[in-house]
C-alpha cells in the first residue's frame, strides 16, 4: 500500500476536491483503523480478527463517499460494493435456487453441503468470491430480509468475511415496528457485537448544499442545453460516489434501476409510468431515496391518462417523503397536462411540482 487512507483524504482536501469537514476527518480516522487491522490478517482465514464497520447517520454527511474512498483504496484480490437491497435480492435468488433445485443441480452451484438450510452453503458462496463486502444503505423494510439476516451475518462473520455497511438509520432503529421484530433484535445485538458502529454527526448536508440555489426543473427536454445542465447537476451531486445499478424489493416483485448512487436515483418518466406500478412501488422509491431525478417526462393528455394518474400517484409519494426532485420534462408544470378529461385532477400535481422546486420546498426537507 503506497500511502494510508487518511493521507490519500488529506491529500483531497488539499487538492480542493474534497471540503474539510471534522465529522468525515473523524470517520476517517475509524476507516483508517479498520485498514490497519486488515493489513495486519496475513490469509483469508488467518490473523487478526477483522468483523467491519457499521456508519450511520443523517442523509448526505458523505458516509457513501468515504465508504467508497475506503473501498478503492483498500488492495483486496476479492471485493464488493453493492447497495444493500441488490444484495438481498441476490440472497433470495440463491435462496429460491437452493430450495428448487435438485442435490445435482445444489452441488453444481453451491459444492457440497448436508442439510436443507440454504444460509450456510449462501454464506460460504459469497464468501467465496468477496473477503471485503460493502454495503450501501442498509435498511430493513420487509420480513423476508428481517428473518434472514441475522443468521446470513453470523455465517459471514464465521467465514471471516469483513463487512462495511452504511445506513441513515443507528441499528437500534432497523425494522422499526416490524413485523414480528423481536425476532430480529438479535441481528441489531450482533452488529452491536462484532461491528464497530460509527455516527457520522455533522451538521452539513453536502448534497443539499450543492442542490440549494440550483436548478431543478429543466424545460423543454428538447433543448440540448437543458439536457446538459440536467445531466452536470446529477454529475455535481454524485461526485465522489459509485454509480451503480439497483433493486427494490415491492411485494416480491422487483424494481430495477440502472443509475443509482448512494440515495440518489436516475430514472425516466417511461420506466416508471408507462408500465403497471402503483403506489406501494413509489412509497417504496420515495423511503428508499432522498433524490430522485426523472428525464423526459412528457406531455400528457386523455390518450394517456394511465400514465398520468401514476404520475400523480408518484409525486404525491415524493412530495408527501419530502423528497428532493430533479425533473427534465417537455413543458412547464402547468403545461404538462394542460386540457382534456382528466386535466382538472391533474392540478394538484402542478402544485406540488411548483412548490418541489422552489427554494423553501428544498430548504425544508430533510
């Protein structure tokens, strides 16, 4: 390793390319322990014991940036970052693959393994293939992932795989007024035990501090300067995070996203009203992110009115999260869906799209 961690934030600091902030100086200096204890473990199974890091706190206090920076520094032959709910939707995959197939098809793809618990042969497959995994925006929603973790964590843990995961929420808070939640209280208690838990506490919200002042509804999408500006606000509010793809779990369906990073989702106005979603998928992209931006939303009138109404539906679970907007739309608010059947409900949106992007709207979401 050429130089530690801390050094290389100094060095971004100094360089302009990062704001120095005693908060994330603080996380470094726990990010920078853990870099310690790993290159203190000589093999995978061997040396000290090295559990992770659980780093939790307000939304854009740049847990993700660290996280990532730690990430990229650290030189392990096998490592992963990925958002938290792609990993559980890749967990369940194994998992519906381990209780359908047969003992050939189970030994192909998981090796040999007694029993029909699928956790341990998942455990040591993912181990197998990350000794570092990465976690962004750890939250639990649905009992599927309540019931499974605490287990899958032990038998990571047990497999000496190291684990770093970042949440808006202190573990005490995950899955809180779940369903049948005392049955996950003992994954809160291991976290708690084998994890270092770290606040990120400070009080600026980078991201929002770049959002304020700017522009957040660009028209009309035809206009190549538009699309720019549009496209360098996303640039300026990811800068220093990994853009990735993503899934949300709704109802054992899933939603895929390709341009995630961190809270903030890219998306289009096709991909989310032209097809039949509803409002238990954007409650769930509303708790999921804190930033959605959305391109090409267009013109509407009675020939699509479905659309229409799950765009309604969709900015009232925005508006109602107190989520920030980010729109690319081929006309004003009020100009969206301005006459037919259907353009008198349609007014409450344009409210809300007007206030969504006016200065106090922003200041006053969290």
């Amino acid at each position: 390793m050429s130089h530690s961690l801390k050094s290389h934030y100094l060095n971004l600091i100094k360089k302009g390319a990062l704001t120095s902030d005693p908060a994330q100086a603080e996380t470094v200096d726990v990010l920078s322990q853990l870099e310690k204890d790993i290159a203190r473990t000589t093999s995978w199974f061997g040396g000290t014991k090295v559990y992770g890091l659980y780093l939790w706190g307000q939304p854009g206090r740049g847990k993700s940036m660290l996280m990532d920076l730690f990430y990229d520094h650290i030189p392990l032959p096998s490592k992963r970052r990925i958002h938290f709910h792609a990993f559980m939707a890749t967990v369940h995959r194994l998992v519906k693959q381990w209780r359908e197939g047969d003992a050939a098809t189970r030994k192909k793809v998981f090796g040999t393994h007694k029993g029909d618990d699928p956790i341990p042969p998942i455990a040591r497959l993912i181990a197998k293939e990350s000794r570092l995994l990465c976690f962004d925006e750890l939250q639990v929603t649905d009992i599927a992932d309540a019931m499974i973790l605490g287990r899958l964590f032990e038998a990571l843990f047990a497999h000496k795989v190291i684990l770093i995961a970042t949440s808006n929420r202190a573990p005490e808070d995950l899955y809180k007024d779940g369903l049948n939640r005392d049955r996950f209280v003992p994954f809160i208690q291991l976290i708690r035990d084998q994890m270092t838990v770290h606040e990120i506490r400070g009080p600026r919200d980078f991201r929002l501090d770049r959002l304020k002042g700017a522009k957040v509804y660009f028209t009309p999408s035809t206009d190549a300067a538009q699309v720019t500006a549009f496209d360098a606000l996303w640039t300026r509010l990811t800068e220093g995070m990994t853009e990735t793809g993503t899934y949300i779990c709704v109802n054992k369906r899933e939603l895929a996203f390709k341009r995630a990073a961190g809270p903030l989702l890219r998306t289009n106005f096709k991909h989310l009203c032209a097809k039949a979603n509803g409002a238990a998928d954007y409650l769930a992209i509303a708790e999921r992110f804190t930033t959605v931006f959305i391109e090409n939303i267009p013109q509407m009138g009675p020939e699509n009115r479905n659309e229409a109404k799950r765009f309604v539906t969709l900015i009232d679970a925005l508006y109602e999260a107190g989520v920030k907007l980010v729109s690319l739309a081929a006309a004003e608010p009020a100009d969206l869906y301005p006459t037919g059947d259907g353009a008198f409900e349609f007014e409450r949106t344009v409210s809300r799209l007007e206030e969504m992007r006016s200065v106090t709207y922003l200041e006053n979401v969290v």
